[in-house]
C-alpha cells in the first residue's frame, strides 16, 4: 500500500499518521511526502503506480486551487482532504475534488489517522479477497 502525503509547508501530520499506520498493523506501507505542486502534477502522469491513499493538505485558498486544477488526477483516488480555512469559497471549492473525509487544519490529527486507516484496512481487505 501506498500512502501520497502533499503539503508545503511543515507540521507534524505526517509522521504521526505513519506512526499510527505503522503501528495498525496493515502491511507494509510505503509514505511518500510531495511538497511542490508540480511534484504532485509529476507524481499522478507516473502510469502504474496508484496510491491507496491520497492526503493533500493545501497551505492557503491559491494552492487549494491549483490542486483543484488537478482533479481528473484524483478523480479515482481514496482522498482526504485537509482545508486551510472554513470559508464557503473553500469549502465549494474542496468539494470539487470528492473527498472521501473533509476537514479542517485545526481539527484533531487523531480523526485524520482514523479515516486513513479505515481507508487502508479496507484497501487491504479488498485485495486479500480477490
């Protein structure tokens, strides 16, 4: 499994949501951190390599955009979606993207680790099956 992580800036989400994956004990899983949109954009046109999870965490309105920019790359993915403010120009704008979790920067990082790890679980259920 495969975990794509894009923020520009720092903070600690990352490495407490590969903990908490880390210690599910689904697999392994592999945690790719992209910084720079154009990485993002680079990452998605590589064929054959789908993530399993996709977390984007945008640092302000302008960048939300251009990631809105990139939606038929992420019209497949299992995407949370981590949005800088409350603002209903933001919230429309996030829901372009259909996530499957929507929330804000300043909400509990523990609830994200939850949502991704049922994501995950299920990801991982779905191939023990077929």
């Amino acid at each position: 499994m495969n975990i794509l992580f894009y923020a520009s800036r720092e903070f600690n989400l990352p490495r407490k949501l590969f903990e908490a994956i880390r210690e599910a004990g689904l697999g392994e899983v592999e945690f790719e951190h992209l910084r720079h949109s154009r990485e993002l954009r680079e990452r998605f046109r590589q064929s054959g390599r789908e993530p399993s999870l996709v977390i984007l965490c945008p640092a302000d309105h302008l960048e939300l955009r251009e990631l809105a920019a990139m939606g038929d790359y992420l019209i497949d993915c299992n995407l949370i979606l981590i949005v800088p403010d409350e603002t209903a120009e933001t919230i429309a704008l996030a829901h372009r993207l259909r996530p499957r979790f929507l929330c804000y920067i300043d909400e509990n990082a523990d609830r994200v680790g939850e949502v991704a790890w049922n994501i995950l679980n299920r990801e991982a259920m779905s191939r023990t099956s077929s």
